[in-house]
C-alpha cells in the first residue's frame, strides 16, 4: 500500500497542481516543514525542485536543470497553459461580473451552474459572449444552445484542472488553485513580454456589452 509521502511524490511527478480545495490531504501533508523537506530530497534526485504559486497555495514540481528534453517538455507545457489564458480569462471575467462580485475567482470559490445559467439566460450580452467562449479550441464547442455551452464548458474546465465537482449529482462546482497559477503566469507574461493579455480580456468583455 502506497505510503502519503508516496502518493503526493507521485502527484507532483504526474504535474498535478496540489492545493487545499482538490486535495486538502495532500497539501496539509506539505504544510509539514519536514514533509516538505523529505519530498524535495526525492524530487531533486529526479532533477526536479518542490515549487509554490499563489503564495504558497499552490504546490507543484519543476526543473532544476533544462537540458534540452526539460526543454522540449516545458515549452510543450507553456504553450498548452497559454492556449488557456484567453478563454479561461475571458470565462472567469464573465462569471466574475455575473455573479455580482468585485472579488476574482480564485481558489475554493464555489459556482452553481444553474445559477449563472439563469443570469446568462437573462442577459443578452453574457449569452453572446459565452457563445463565443464556448468556440475557443480549449472547449471547441459547435452547439447553439446556451444549455450545451454552458456545461461542456464546464465540462472541460474539470477536466484539464481548474475546477472540480464534488458531488456528481449536482451542478456545484468549486475552483481549484490551478486558476491562481495561471494568475501568476498571467502576470509573468504581462511583465517580460509587455502582452497585456489581461486587458485583452477586459477589451474583450467590454466591447461585447457595447454590441
């Protein structure tokens, strides 16, 4: 039987980002300043170093050295979170403005589906804007109606991380530290390359609601 030390080596080897709201086990586990210690002694042996995002929210494993597989392999990865950015972005600013609150979605943030179906339902200018989310290649969703959109948007954003279902038999959905990563990533192209993806996003937002 796999050990707890044994099981979070291997989340984080597997490129899981561990935080309290998907698995409180695990990161009360690294909370332990010698846990920490015995899984970065493992990790370094595998060229690998314990990281932390969100002010240490959030615990994931990275390179030490990048020879050129490390390379290969991390520029794969930074290309798949940045095929996120727009669309998941562009999805948390409207959930953000429909749920009626100045606070950014982050970690343990609970969403009801059926709730935000009935405020995108009720105003044009989210519907079309969802619609348009729902087309990006990260959810490549082909169906007209909001019903379908909505959840296989959803759908998706379990299923690369950043949202998880507790209970299958309903549609509660509660965000998970994967959202803050990709905050700081945001922030870290914002900063080296000047993109400014994040007002790009508001841009977006804005110019639907003037339509």
């Amino acid at each position: 039987m796999i050990t707890e030390q044994g099981r979070v080596l291997e989340l984080l080897l597997s490129g899981e980002f561990i935080c309290q709201t998907k698995d409180e086990d695990a990161f009360r586990f690294l909370q332990s300043s010698a846990n920490r210690l015995s899984i970065e002694s493992q990790l370094q042996i595998l060229n690998r170093n314990l990281s932390t995002a969100a002010d240490g929210e959030v615990f994931f494993a990275s390179y030490i050295l990048l020879q050129e597989n490390e390379r290969k392999f991390l520029s794969s990865q930074f290309q798949e979170i940045s095929s996120h950015l727009m669309p998941v972005v562009e999805w948390l600013l409207m959930v953000q403005e429909a749920m009626g609150t100045d606070r950014p979605l982050t970690q343990g943030t609970v969403i009801r589906l059926n709730e935000l179906q009935s405020v995108v339902e009720d105003t044009p200018a989210y519907a079309e804007q969802l619609g348009k989310i729902s087309r990006y290649a990260l959810f490549g969703s082909k169906a007209a109606e909001l019903d379908a959109q909505l959840k296989l948007i959803f759908k998706r954003l379990v299923e690369v991380g950043y949202l998880i279902r507790p209970n299958q038999d309903k549609q509660i959905y509660t965000a998970t530290g994967k959202i803050d990563y990709l905050f700081d990533v945001l922030k870290f192209i914002d900063e080296t390359e000047n993109l400014s993806l994040s007002e790009r996003a508001e841009d977006a937002i804005s110019q639907t609601k003037l339509i």
